[in-house]
C-alpha cells in the first residue's frame, strides 16, 4: 500500500493532520494501536486556546464546539482563602473554550469517516524504515496479516510510548526531563460546577483544581503522593479533601455526588530534540509532555499540527521544502515556551516535600505579586490563552 503520509497514531493529532491534509487533497493512512472506542475512552482536559479552535474550523469540525463548547474569559487563583481573577479578555481580548478532548476526537473521527480516510485500527509490530531517505515505510500487522506502508513522509503522533520517538537514533536525539514528586488524583462527576470558570488552588495541605466538562459534569483534582492508588480513596474522602484545600466559601456551594472515573496521574516536562529526522516527523506527545497544570498537552500538539500541516502543504502545492526543513526549530522553539509556562504554574501551585520555609514564603509572594500586578497577570494570560504560532 502506498501513501503521501502515513500518520502512527489515531489521537486528536493524528486525525487533526490527517483532516487538514485531506482538504488540500494531500493522502494519509492512521494506523492506530487500539480500537476506536479504546481512544475515545480516554478522559482528558478539555481548555481549547484559539489556535486549536481555528485549526478545527479549517479542518471542518468545529460546528459542534461552537455550539456546545463554553467560552471561559478568565480563570481564578486561589491561596488559602484568598481567591483573584485573572482575566483573559481583559488582558489578551482573547478567551478560551472548555470543550472535552474527548468530544474533538469523536468530531475529527466523524469527519475522516465521512470523507473516506483511511484508519487501520488494532495495528500491531509497528515498525519505521529508512526514514532518513526518500523513500521511508512503515510495516505492521493487524490480526495474522502483515502489511506494508510505502510513503513520502511519517508523522509520529503516537504518544510517549509510542515507536516514533524510538526510532530516532540515540546518538541524534537528546532528552530532557523533569519527574514531579507527586500526582493528581482525578475524579469525573455528574455534578454541576462549583464555578463556571476553573478554580487553581493552592493550601497548606497541596493543589487542587475545580474544572468543568459541561454544566453538569465536573472534574475535580487533588494533589496527592505518588504511592496512593485510586482504590484508596473513597468518594467521601476525597470531597472532604477538596473542601480543605480551596476557599471557604467556594467550599460550602460544593455540590458533591459519586465518582463516576477516578484516576491518577503522575506529572512530568519532557522534551526530546530534534523532533525530525529525515522524514520522520514527531508530532505532540511523542516528542514532549507538560504536567497538566494549564492545560498545554493537546494545545501544544496542535501547534505541532500547524507547523508540520503548513510545512506539507509547502512541500506538496509549492514544491518548497522550506516549511518541513524548518518545522523541528519552529515547533521547539513554541514547545519550551509551553513547557515554561506549565513548569511555572505547576512550581507556584504544589507543595514539594523538599520545600523549605524560605520556599514556601516565596510561593506565597509569588502568588500575591500575580494577584496585585497588572504586568504579571497580563503575562499569565497571555501564556493561558496561547501563544502565537
């Protein structure tokens, strides 16, 4: 079988490329790990900044985010039980959509199926060749059967586990990471907000956060140790944990109701340079990973998405090789801006078992410089809502 790109990976990144190339006439083949209803499974946030936003509309899925999606103009900051805004319109004139990850994924799954795209699903022994040449393939088996992708170029977009990242040799590629020493304790709940906008908190006993899926669906995080597992904590527990940490009178309008997911995640910064080899193309988290606080992961593959998009369609309609030469020192160039900015709300927001008092008093000057400087809110929002491509 041959293609003009073949896409590892059937996540919002893959189809997103895949869609936007589709409407330039430009081929691609998803091979995608899991079932459909595998990926659609997955519980994500949900915080689109406009880039995204208007990259779904030129893909042509964006009619049911317009519609169901809700617009947040600011979000707000809590310490102990003190609570401030930070006003996204205000500062940006830019605001930014609460809508599921989920919900883009079905949306882009919707639309290659209407157009025809072709998804291999259940595709196992994935494995990338020559894709430091002009003529790369990929090679994988769905069932019994062994197939083989021949391509102008690959698109990694499957994941931190994924084959892409791997198949960059060692002695060209270069790692960097920064492991949390703690995790989010997540639970999904048919309940309405505490808050139309999200709340950050931050306590003397760790973060929390107050988020929302829609107006009768809340997800809600707590700080928590690494050792703990979800089993751990019973419904009531966690509640009760919750109320703790955010402001007194946000506490008591919490409306609380059983858990209907509850996971844990572990925080990590991850980038891995360069994010092209050849004609291998790492895209989203194959190539680096935020720590949720922020909301940067899916937005940050979308910028991938542009850049490598723009770069293909260069490649295809101008015959120009300028967009995909550039693409790996364009999309790193916005990654570590990204990575930045969830280091720093992630760094102003936790308790660290290694703090001292000198830290903690920090912290806290930190988090009353933000509530009382225009300067400082105006870049908070700025990095919120997103940075230019």
């Amino acid at each position: 079988m041959k293609t003009q790109v073949a896409i590892i990976g059937g996540g919002p990144s893959g189809l997103l490329l895949s869609q936007l190339l589709h409407k330039r006439g430009i081929e691609s083949v998803i091979l995608e790990r899991k079932t459909k209803d595998y990926v659609l499974g997955r519980i994500r946030a949900g915080v689109l900044e406009q880039g995204l936003v208007k990259l779904l509309e030129e893909a042509g899925c964006a009619d049911r985010l317009h519609a169901e999606g809700i617009v947040h103009d600011g979000t707000l900051v809590s310490s102990g039980d003190t609570l401030f805004r930070i006003d996204f319109t205000e500062h940006t004139g830019t605001p930014v959509i609460v809508y599921g990850q989920t919900e883009v994924t079905r949306d882009l799954y919707a639309a290659r199926e209407a157009m025809g795209g072709k998804i291999e699903f259940n595709v196992e022994n994935v494995e990338i060749h020559d894709a430091n040449s002009d003529a790369p393939a990929v090679t994988y088996t769905v069932g019994d059967q062994q197939h083989r992708l021949e391509c102008d170029f690959i698109a990694g977009c499957d994941g931190f586990h994924g084959v892409s990242r791997q198949a960059i040799p060692l002695d060209v590629r270069k790692e960097y990471e920064k492991v949390y020493p703690f995790g989010w304790l997540g639970i999904l709940s048919e309940t309405p907000p505490v808050n139309h906008e999200l709340i950050y908190a931050n306590s003397d006993r760790g973060f929390a956060l107050c988020s929302m899926r829609n107006e009768n669906l809340s997800r809600y995080y707590i700080q928590c140790s690494l050792s703990d597992k979800p089993e751990d904590w019973t419904d009531e527990a966690f509640w009760q944990e919750l109320k703790r940490r955010i402001p007194s009178e946000q506490a008591e309008k919490l409306v609380t109701g059983p858990s209907i997911e509850k996971s844990i995640a572990p925080l990590r910064s991850f980038v891995t340079e360069p994010m092209r080899w050849g004609r291998l193309f790492l895209c989203g988290d194959a190539a680096h990973i935020v720590p949720p606080t922020g909301a940067k992961g899916l937005n940050t593959a979308a910028s991938d998405v542009h850049y490598l998009y723009n770069g293909l369609r260069d490649y295809y309609e101008n015959n120009s090789r300028a967009g995909i030469d550039s693409y790996s020192q364009k999309a790193l160039a916005r990654v570590w801006k990204a990575e930045r900015f969830s280091w720093w709300f992630s760094s102003l927001m936790h308790r660290y078992p290694d703090q001292s008092e000198f830290d903690l008093k920090m912290q806290v000057a930190e988090i009353e410089f933000l509530r009382t400087n225009e300067a400082a809110q105006k870049s908070m929002a700025e990095n919120y809502v997103g940075l230019p491509y």
